[in-house]
C-alpha cells in the first residue's frame, strides 16, 4: 500500500469481515498479481490486524484478529480475505466428553460392558444413564470405566493435531459430596436416581482422574477447559446430565438448595483449576442451560443471578484474568446476554459460549444445504461478537446428520469441518468440536479423524498455525 495504507488503517466502525476482504484482499491481489493460495499474498495479509475494545474503563481484554486467507475446501475452491483470531487467543478445541458424565449413545470403551452391564432403563426415561447404575459394584464399574477412556496417548494425539483447548465435562459429584447423606432436592422417585450418582464414589475419590486428565494435558502441551456439565438437581432433563428425566424441561435446578450446592462445586472447581496454574484456561460455568426457545422453566435473570454469586465464590481462588464462562443457546445470547454482561472490575474475565446444532428429520446431505442450516446461528454469533464487549466461542459443535459416517457415506465432513472452524474463528475466539471420541465416526472425528465418511479430516491443515495458546 505504501503511503496509501493510512487510507485503510487507523480508528473505523468498519465491518471486519468487509474490511479484510474487500479493503485489503482485492487490494493485494491488484496490487502484487499473485494468486491467494502463494505464501507472498498471505504474508501481505497478515500485516493488517484489526482491535476492538470492551468499552469498560480498566478492562484489558479487547478483541483482536488478522487479516487472513480462507480458500473453501468445496466446489470451486474460491479463497476468501477474512478476519480470523490472533493465533496466541484463537481457541482450536476439542471436548473430551463421555467420561465424567458418560453418555449411552456415545458408546466409549467399557459403556455397555462394564458401566450399564444389566442396567434396565427407567420406564419415562429415554436413554440409560449414569444414575441408573445402582449396582453393588457401581464404584467398581465407574472406576474401570475411567481408567479405560482417559490415556496419555489421547492428548498427544490431540496437540498432533493442532488442538491448543481440550473441554473437559465434569459432573456435580465429581466436584462435592452432599452433607448428611442428603442429595440434591427433587420428587422422591427421581432423588433417589441422584443418590445413586453420589453412591458411586466420593467427590475425593475422581481427583486422580482429573489430576491425570491434567498431567497429561500438562505435558502434551494443551490447556484445560474445565465445564460443569451437571449442575446439582439437573440443568435440564437431557441424558448428557448424568439423569435422563425422560424431557429436557423436566429439570430441578431451580431451587435455592439446588443451586447453592452447584456454587460450592463451581468454586470446587475453581480451586482445581487455581492449583494446575497455566494449565488451566478456565472454567465453564454451567453447561446447556435448558430453554433454547423457552426460559419458563429456568428464568435467565436467575441464571444471572446464579452466576454473580459463582463468580465471585470462583474469583476467591483464581486470578480476575483466568477466563469464567457463561454458555448459552443462540437464542438466549441474541435476546438476553447481549444486554446483560458482567463488568470486569467485578467479577473479572467473563467469557460467553454457544452451541450450534441441527438435528433435521432426515439427513442434510447437501454440503451447501448443511452450511446454510446455520446461517441465523452463525448472525447471532456475529452479532454479538461485532455489537459487545464481550469474547465469544462455540464449545460445543459437531458433524451429526449428515449420514452414517462410514465409507459408503458421499458427505464431505473435511470441507464441512474446515468451513464451520474459520467461521467461527472469525466472529469469535474460535470453537471446540463435539468429540474426541465415539463409537459414531461423524460424533468422534478426533480419533476417526482418519476417515469420516469418504475421507479423512485434516485438522492439522484445518488449523494452520500451530502456535500454543498465550493465558
């Protein structure tokens, strides 16, 4: 640009993705006659780099990207000038879930055999799940369990990769035994399913396998990001809290008890994450609120005031600058958080997530069908992402309904993974991917990597830099 470069730098309300293709893209490609993919013309890009503040006096967390090159691994390959997350904050996840709160249909090592072996589903619930096993041996079963699905080999695979973040779920009786052998408040037919839940083991006893969870994040080289996927009671009725209830809206987190023991195992957690240091990213406050379209059941002015009170139990342990993270579904980040944020000199870094799913009636096998099912998503994103003070990531997304997954499956999971990884490293912080592992090719793309569907996933390409992720 020489001289002229004062014409597309300084202080804008300039729309970033409009900025780094139209301003600088199509400049640099009339100006060096270089086609997008030769490294000449992404050195060019990269120079140009975009900051947003937070619009809070003292707070130093402001948002930052760079110009970059997104050449579609689909169709026509047409390349792209586009706005991605600085590589030291760009968050380059996977969730390494089923293993704390195992899940049915997720189906890791040692699920029917061991875990559910001879376990009968409730009559109203949907799915088997963690607290159906009241078995004698259930401490036993849930121990196995662990030691089969948590390995040295599966973080280093991860970083190999280019994950810089693995998620980890982590249920309430993980985290905090109840007192006087009291559970979590509930109709007495489903108190006795939390008991069970309880009776697994003490809270205690799972810090060797979080410390191993950690250890081998430590020297793999990625960081932890611990989530309270089970808030005591039930966030919502789904299987993925430990208690399939049989509906998503049958849930009983909403009472004071309920929600006072979920803060004591948030700060639990808190002092987990304090005593790992760097290791930790930070903690995810609660998981899958219930309510994607309807708070009746579990009001966001009390999940608020939930949080304002985690928080702070949170911040006794750790530092204001280690990330607390609020999730939510699209719709409530689009009507609600993005008029309701926590200050920084309050209550520290505060950091929103999201979770973007379809599941339609009959497969989308179409890859520009299934790219536009997330348009209205991916606008919330957006939004909030140029309209707030706040950081945003998707923590949960995944390569369901597509097909079967196998090698008869024609569906172009690399191409839809490449797509869906740089929209969101350009309207947020980055993403994690929903999971490590399956017994589902298309829900375990970490470790089926190798091929899903006709072929394999190239997250190291996906990725790009592999620069560690700076707390």
């Amino acid at each position: 640009f020489g001289r002229s470069a004062k014409d597309v730098t300084g202080c804008h309300d300039w729309d970033p993705q409009w900025y780094c293709h139209h301003h600088v893209f199509e400049a640099v490609q009339l100006r060096i006659h270089s086609t997008p993919r030769e490294d000449i013309f992404r050195e060019g890009l990269s120079h140009f780099h975009i900051t947003q503040g937070s619009g809070e006096n003292g707070n130093p967390h402001h948002k930052e990207s760079t110009c970059n090159i997104w050449c579609d691994m689909h169709g026509t390959e047409t390349c792209f000038g586009q706005p991605r997350a600085k590589p030291a904050k760009e968050i380059r996840g996977i969730n390494y879930g089923g293993r704390f709160v195992p899940e049915d249909f997720l189906g890791l090592r040692g699920t029917h055999e061991i875990l559910f072996k001879d376990v009968q589903k409730p009559q109203h619930s949907k799915d088997l799940s963690l607290c159906d096993v009241g078995t004698a041996d259930a401490g036993d079963r849930m121990a196995q369990f662990l030691d089969m699905n948590i390995k040295a080999e599966h973080f280093t695979h991860m970083v190999e990769l280019g994950f810089n973040i693995v998620r980890v779920p982590l249920g309430y009786w993980n985290l905090i035994d109840f007192p006087d052998s009291s559970t979590p408040s509930g109709p007495q037919e489903i108190t006795a399913r939390f008991r069970n839940l309880q009776n697994l083991m003490p809270a205690s006893s799972y810090r060797k396998w979080i410390d191993r969870v950690f250890q081998y994040a430590q020297a793999a080289g990625i960081k932890v990001l611990m989530d309270l996927h089970t808030a005591p009671g039930g966030q919502s009725g789904n299987q993925n809290t430990g208690c399939d209830l049989g509906e998503d809206s049958n849930l009983y987190f909403d009472t004071d008890w309920n929600r006072q023991q979920g803060q004591l195992a948030i700060e639990s957690m808190a002092r987990i994450c304090a005593e790992k240091a760097s290791t930790c990213w930070g903690i995810e406050l609660l998981n899958e609120p219930y309510g994607p379209h309807d708070e009746r059941r579990l009001p966001r002015e009390t999940l608020k005031h939930f949080y304002a009170g985690a928080m702070k139990a949170a911040r006794r342990h750790l530092h204001k600058d280690v990330p607390l993270v609020v999730n939510d579904w699209p719709t409530w980040i689009k009507s609600y958080w993005k008029h309701n944020s926590f200050s920084y000199a309050e209550y520290g870094h505060v950091v929103f997530s999201t979770h973007l799913y379809q599941y339609p009636e009959d497969w989308t096998t179409d890859q520009q069908r299934a790219r536009d099912s997330f348009n209205q998503d991916l606008q919330t994103l957006s939004d909030f992402h140029k309209n707030t003070g706040s950081e945003i990531f998707v923590s949960e997304y995944a390569l369901n309904s597509h097909g079967n997954g196998k090698g008869d499956d024609g569906f172009d999971y690399g191409a839809m993974t490449h797509w869906f990884v740089h929209q969101f490293n350009q309207h947020g912080l980055g993403s994690v991917i929903w999971n490590y592992d399956s017994w589902h090719e298309a829900w375990g793309p970490g470790q089926h990597h190798q091929r899903v569907g006709p072929k394999p996933i190239p997250w190291a390409d996906i990725h790009g830099h592999r620069e560690p992720i700076v707390v």
